[in-house]
C-alpha cells in the first residue's frame, strides 16, 4: 500500500486530491507544507502531494522555495481538483438572525475567495487558521455566534455547521504536484519542470533563456521568478512542453546552462510528468479526410496538445464514414481539385454540434459547398496553413482564417490552437482570400512555371543565369526552381484555382502584352508614367523593411561557405 504525505485535515483539498490519485494509500496528514517535505526526505513516506496553483490565486510561493531545496525525489504526476467551497455558521433560529462578524478558514482560502468576501461581508474580520478543524471545533464548543467558516460542504457539515451559501467562488481548482522517488516516463504528452539557481546579474539573462526554448518551438507553459532569500539573486522557474527525455529539450536545456548562464549545474530539473491543462478543452478529437503528409502533420502536433487524432483516406483501415461519427471536429485536407466533392460528399454525414473545417487554397467554392452540405447545427470555417509538411513549426508562418456565421467555440479552440503555436494569423472574406491567393500564390506558379518554360525554349542554363544575376534577383529563379523540384501537381492545382484569383492571373497577362508592346514602340515616357503611378500602392517604407530581408539574405549568401557550397 503506498503512503501519501499531504496537507490535513481529514476532507481537505489536498486529502481528496491524494484519493483521487491513489484511493487505497495510506495517508499522513500534516498542517504545513514544509512538514510534508521533511516527511518525504526521512523517507516516512513514499510520495509526497502538495497544492502548486490555484485558478484563483495562482502560484503557492512556499512550493516554489521548498521543491528548490529538494535534492532527492522527482515531480512525476498532477492532480487537478475543483474547488467546492461554501460558507457555514453554527446553526441557528430564524428569530437569533444572522449576523456574520468573523469569517474564520485557511488564508489560501480566504485569497480564493476575495471577490465574495468584498461583496458581501466587507466589513467582517478574517482569521486565517493553519489548523482549520482545531478552529471549527473551537466554534462549536464556545457556541461563537457571529462566526462563519469558510471551508468544503463536508467538512463543514462534519462539524455540525449550518449552510449560509454554497458555491461561493466560481471556476475554483487547484492543481496538485505528486512528489516521487523515480522519475516518470515519457507518456507522449508531457511537461518538463526546470528552476534555476541563483543567478548572477547580466543584461538580458532571461529574454536569452526563454529564447532557446523559442527558438527550437518548445513552448512554455508557466514562468515565475523570485529572489533568492539568502542571496536576494534571481530564481526563475519554467515549465516547457515535452519529456526531459527528448533530445530538443535536452539541447535547449544544455545550451542554456552551458553557453547562456555560463555556469555548471545552474539548472536544476524539478522533474518530467503528463501535461496539466488548466484550462477546460471543448474539443477531445479530431479526425481528418485526407491522409497525406499535411493531414500527419496536424494530427501530430493536435495529439501533443492532448486531442485525439484519426486520420482517415481512400486506402486507410478507418473510412471517414466512421471517423465521423467518433469526433468533435472533422478537417478536410485533401488536394484541391477535389475538395469541394469531398465535402459535398461527406458534409451531410456531420451532426449539430460538430464543426467542419476546411484545410485548403480556395475558400468561396469549398465554403459555399461546406454551408449548403451541412446542417445549420454544425460549425464552419476555413483555414489556409502557409506551409508545408516539411516545416519544423507553425512559429511566424501565415495562416489565412476564414470564419463564417456558424464559426463557433469548436473553430475557436482550432484557431486558439494555431496562435499557440505562433503562427500569424489574418482574417479575410472568402473573396478576399481568394484575390489575395491569386496575387500570392496562383500568379507567382504561373509566372514561374511560363520563365521555366522560356529557358527551356532556348536553352537557357540556370547556372548562366547565377553568373549574371545579383542575390536579390535571383529569388523569382529560385522560386521557379522549387516549384518544378517539388510535387508539380500541386502547383498545378494551385494555378487551376477558381474564385476571384483568376481575375488576378488574366489581368496580368493583359498587362504584360502592353508592356511589351509600348517597350517595343519606344515609349519610354509612357513606361515610366506606368511605374510612377504603380508606385502609389508601395510605399517606402514597404520596400525599405523588405530591403533590410533583402540586405540579410545578401550577406548570409555571400559568404565563401554557402557561395561554393
């Protein structure tokens, strides 16, 4: 039977907390978390559980301090508990009334509970108690009118006190670390906890810390900092997505005590345990029509937030059929000539109370397909990722987000989810995505796939084209040789597109035999009032922030190292 170190009294948060981790355990009770601590230490016990944060309160400061101290035992496991707390007084006639002058309860208590004591009882006195059963037994045995306790419904009725109010603070949990003696193993959705030592000062120490961490796409999920009693130096503690096990964050970690803070053993790892969320997700799984590579890479990175994933395609043991009936939200990510059938297909298989979004290029066909297939219960929206399966993160990519009237908490979660991951995210209107996507996509494909199509006409070798050319301007040939090394269907369907970005591709095409006619003719004046008047929608100080990218790549690409490489 393992034994559990907590904080008393019998029925506490901490004692259900310990319960519900290990119901059969045998549990030793103390009024102090640094009692709790020592327990463990002495090996009294085999695991230790105390309150880290509160929804209300926040951070417990005296974990903080204590767990630094810890030289043996590992942060291995959470347990999130709501928080019931109801006011009680000894019981009372309807002709004694009830006149509240003392609210008696646990000072973390009474932090929880600010708001309902400022509302309704200003003016009573708060006596914070270590030992708030000793205090309740008090009240009942010197028969104290005018007092009240604050405390869980059992507890209070074990006492023999009388309900005033239940409830009495809303969204109330508490989060509680468990303390062991081995650390625990990767579960595939976990968080690593990490504090310092007392670090010596230096400009910019934490911005440099939390940026390796940033810089490799792991994300942070609590920081705190506090100075160091004895030394008055700074302490910062961190929590970060993924195992200590994980060789990214084992790199992170390794650079930073190494090359950041320049100091052996200046990190100290608390442990490695599943992910807590405190935060109440709507969504439990998603699934997803299209297998492809795209389609993988949602699916593992919603799994590392906890979701489940299905996905589901033409040659998968699970058909979407199924899939469907099995989650929250389906995503559609398949090529984009079939889009819009996939969801005429699909769409009315969707239920109210479901969302459907579309992970595709074209937004007004397969949104107008999305609205007329499903019911007016199922959520809608639409989301084109700027990237590819081959990218590492999310971190800084565009993301264009088309909600619709039916957009509701479901899409919300999704896009919750793309900002998380720092991905820049823009609202548009179906049309105007799709204008946009004719200037940024469609047309750069076509002008790309028609430069491709003149070098090889006359036989043109690209490696001529490096030796007459600037950096800078090689982009628009860089850019046509990616798109002919990748998949060409996919830029094939990007260039067969409809919606407003057809009207993009036609007008230049338009312009460009102008152009070519008024060069041919000499009408340099002409030219130049063309350019004079383009100039009105690039601004300066558009070119000159592109410039200074221009500028970088520049020096990176005239290195010996990458010019012959």
């Amino acid at each position: 039977m393992p034994s559990i170190a907590t904080l008393g009294p019998f029925g506490s948060d901490s004692y259900q907390a310990s319960c519900q981790y290990a119901p059969n355990a045998e549990l030793i009770l103390f009024n102090r978390i640094a009692d709790i601590f020592n327990a463990f230490r002495e090996g009294r016990v085999q695991y230790a559980l105390i309150p880290v944060y509160n929804t209300r309160e926040g951070e417990v400061k005296e974990y903080f301090r204590l767990m630094a101290k810890m030289d043996e035992g590992y942060w291995i496991d959470n347990v999130v508990l709501p928080i019931h707390l109801s006011l009680a007084v000894l019981p009372v006639s309807p002709r004694d009334g009830l006149a509240i002058t003392t609210i008696v309860g646990r000072s973390s208590v009474f932090r929880q509970c600010d708001e309902f004591i400022e509302q309704h009882y200003p003016d009573a006195t708060l006596m914070a108690v270590p030992d708030i059963e000793a205090a309740m037994t008090a009240i009942g045995l010197e028969k104290k009118r005018g007092y009240a306790v604050i405390e869980s419904e059992e507890l209070v009725k074990k006492h023999g006190l009388q309900l005033v109010a239940r409830e009495v603070v809303s969204h109330n949990r508490t989060r509680f670390a468990i303390i062991g003696r081995t650390p625990a193993p990767v579960s595939g959705y976990d968080a690593t906890a990490i504090i310092t030592r007392p670090l010596r000062d230096r400009v910019g120490m934490l911005a440099d810390i939390l940026g390796e961490f940033t810089r490799r796409g792991i994300n942070i999920l609590d920081l705190q900092s506090e100075n160091d009693v004895q030394t008055q130096k700074l302490r910062i503690y961190v929590e970060v997505e993924g195992h200590i096990d994980n060789p990214l964050l084992k790199n992170a970690l390794d650079t930073i005590e190494s090359t950041v803070i320049q100091e052996e053993d200046a990190l100290k790892v608390l442990g490695s345990f599943p992910r807590v969320d405190m935060r109440v997700k709507k969504i439990k799984a998603f699934g997803f029509i299209g297998s492809g590579d795209m389609s993988k890479w949602f699916a593992g990175r919603l799994e590392n937030e906890g979701y489940k994933a299905l996905v589901t395609g033409r040659n998968t043991p699970l058909k979407p059929e199924t899939m469907i009936d099995a989650v929250d939200v389906v995503l559609v990510c398949v090529p984009i000539s079939v889009t819009v059938s996939v969801i005429k297909t699909y769409g009315p298989l969707l239920k109210d109370g479901q969302a459907l979004i579309i992970l595709a290029g074209e937004s007004e066909n397969t949104l107008a397909a999305a609205l007329e297939s499903t019911t007016q219960g199922v959520e809608v929206m639409f989301v084109h990722n700027l990237w590819g399966p081959q990218a590492l993160t999310m971190k800084d990519k565009n993301a264009t987000v088309v909600r619709t009237h039916r957009s509701g908490s479901f899409c919300s979660e999704f896009e919750a989810f793309l900002y998380k991951h720092g991905a820049d995210i823009n609202h548009d209107s179906a049309k105007k995505h799709d204008l946009l996507m004719g200037v940024s996509q469609k047309l750069p494909t076509t002008v790309s796939v028609a430069l491709a199509m003149t070098l090889r006409e006359h036989r043109i070798d690209c490696n001529d084209i490096n030796s007459h050319s600037t950096l800078t301007s090689l982009y628009g040939i860089l850019a046509m040789a990616r798109i002919h090394n990748q998949n060409p269907r996919t830029y094939a369907e990007i260039m067969a597109t409809a919606g407003d970005g057809r009207k993009i591709v036609r007008s230049f095409a338009d312009n460009i035999i102008h152009l070519i006619d008024l060069a041919e003719q000499g009408e340099i004046d002409e030219l130049s009032a063309i350019m004079a008047a383009n100039k009105a929608i690039m601004p300066q100080t558009f070119l000159q922030s592109r410039m200074k990218q221009a500028k970088a790549v520049d020096e990176v690409m005239s290195q010996p190292s990458m010019k012959y490489a």
